[in-house]
C-alpha cells in the first residue's frame, strides 16, 4: 500500500483545548471508518513552525495578544487556499466575514433549544450554508460545533436584570450579536477586540463594564444567564486539498466531520453543566434571567433582524425559525 497522505490540521485558536479535542474525535472518526489512506496531522501553531515553517502573520491569530489578529486571520484564511494547511476550524463569527449568511446562526434568539440547533445545522439548511462557503470561497465547511455552547453577559458586578444593563458599556462580538439589541435599551455597544480570547481581559482592561462571552471564556465574578446565542465554529477544509479527494473519501470526510462536531457540541453541553455545578468554589455568581426579561430582551432583539435582514439570503431566517 502507498504511504498515506499528510493531512494538517491547525490549531489556530485559544482555548486550544476545545479545538484539539474536536480535531481529535474527528481523527478518530476517520479511523473508524477505515480511511487509512489519511494521516491527521493536528497542530499547535509553535509545533507546525518547528515541523514545517512559519505562516507570515498567523503567529498574532495564534497569541490573541496582539492587535494584528485582524492579520492573522487574512493569512490563516490565505494558508487554507494555498494549501499549507488543509484543514481548521474557526468561530462562525469570523467566517461571517466572508459569507454573510453565516451570521444568521450568530442572531439572538435564533434558535430556541440544542434540538433546534441540530435540525438546522445537521439538516439541509447547515449543508447548504458549508457547500456555498466552498462556491464562494477557497475554503469548505464540514460541519459545526458549538466551542463554548450559549453566549451570557459577563461583569465583575453583580447584574440581577436586564435593567442592570442600561447605561452599561458592552463589548460584544458583533452588533449582530446583541449590540443592536444593547443599544435598544439604553446601553452602549462596543465590538470586543478578537485577541482578547479571555473576555474577562475586556473587564481587566477596561474596555467595557460588562460582555458578552460564554462560561469557558470567562474569568470575571458574575454572570447574567442570557442564553441568547450559541458561540459556534466551522470545521474547514482547503478545496485545494478538498479536490484530491475521491467522491467516497469526500463522504467520508463529511461523515467524520459530522460525528466529531455532534459529539463537541454534547461535551460543550457538559461542560456548562460542570461550570454550574463549580460556580461556588470558584467564586462566580449565575443569575438565570427571569422568563420576563427574557420576553423582553427577546423582543427588542428583533430590532437586529430587521437591520440585518438584508444582509442574508432570502428566507433563510425564516427557514432556520420554521425548524423550532
């Protein structure tokens, strides 16, 4: 038999954790499946410098600790297209950037439960959004996980309420997001820096009173529980390497990619169960919104879908709401 074809898989992201262990499962999937014509390769950046060469400008995408991130990305996105890479992951909210169709799953309030997410994102809709990724793109997508599940508002004060929020500077991760819905209440609104991978960084460096994160990104004292919106990522492949695959290798691609991002999103699950549970000894504070403000926040969010609604292909919010 030929020696198997090298497959590099990047770790471009903090927290590497919850991007290795993806890669991971999916390389175990690939095993499963009898695919021994593959070698996954997965990678922190520093280890795919020593082993191959340095990516001009990914090293600030790989630190978050600088503002060149905006660099970084243009040349992770460039590294998949050239093929120095063939595959990644990224936050739906980068890949936005690209497509805009991928910021509808970013909406608040898009999704009512984790069951509404897999109909979509496992079903036609979440198919047809990674093929057409890949028509106007280098780059296709494969399938999508969660990397960090329900978005929250985070603040080293306490806040009991939405009320609380008025008056607040906010940074959030895109006024898609919640920035619209924040200014709709009295807030004010500020895009986070991508570096700052930590949100509690934001609250440490004064950038904003409060943000929006998820609970494995934060580090401050209080939480409110919004549940709003679910931090997701793309697992991507290079179409240049993506060519050079068999029909039957492609499926089977898909089919690992599709177990590894189910089984991501279960553990992302998990892991906000265990953060609940750890709250106390860590010294954290959870206020579960009340169904009240959750009306309310929910309805001034509908202020984002009418200023985005352009931004998206036709019918596709309504697509993703009929699935609930």
């Amino acid at each position: 038999m030929n020696n198997p074809r090298k497959v590099r898989w990047l770790i471009a992201h903090q927290p590497q954790d919850l991007f290795v262990r993806t890669a991971n499962a999916f390389k175990e999937e690939l095993v499963k499946q009898g695919l021994d014509s593959i070698e996954l390769e997965i990678l922190t950046y520093p280890e795919y410098c020593e082993k191959y060469s340095p990516i001009n400008g990914l090293e600030s995408m790989n630190d978050y600790n600088g503002e060149n991130f905006g660099k970084g990305f243009e040349s992770f996105w460039k590294a998949l297209e050239d093929g120095a890479i063939e595959m990644s992951q990224t936050q739906v909210t980068r890949i936005g950037d690209r497509y805009s169709d991928f910021d509808a799953i970013d909406l608040p309030f898009i999704f009512e439960n984790h069951d509404h997410v897999s109909r979509v994102l496992e079903g036609e809709i979440g198919q047809e959004l990674c093929a057409e990724l890949g028509r106007r793109t280098p780059v296709t997508g494969l399938a999508f996980t969660y990397s960090g599940g329900y978005r929250v508002i985070g603040s080293n004060d306490p806040i009991n309420g939405i009320e609380d929020l008025q008056g607040l500077k906010i940074v959030v991760d895109k006024p898609s997001t919640l920035g619209t819905t924040i200014e709709s209440m009295g807030g004010e609104a500020v895009a986070i820096p991508p570096y700052l991978w930590k949100k509690y960084d934001v609250l440490d460096s004064n950038l904003g009173d409060a943000v929006e994160t998820t609970y494995l990104r934060f580090e401050g004292k209080h939480i409110l529980k919004t549940n709003h919106s679910m931090f997701m990522t793309t697992i991507l492949i290079s179409n240049k390497f993506w060519a050079t695959l068999t029909a039957t290798e492609q499926e089977i691609f898909r089919c690992a990619a599709f177990e590894a991002a189910r089984k991501e999103r279960q553990w992302s699950i998990e892991d906000a169960e265990k953060f609940e549970a750890d709250t106390k000894q860590n010294g954290v504070s959870i206020v579960d919104i009340s169904e009240e403000d959750r009306k309310i926040l929910k309805h001034k969010s509908q202020i984002a879908y009418s200023k985005f609604k352009y931004h998206f292909s036709d019918g596709l919010i309504q697509r993703i709401r009929t699935l609930h």
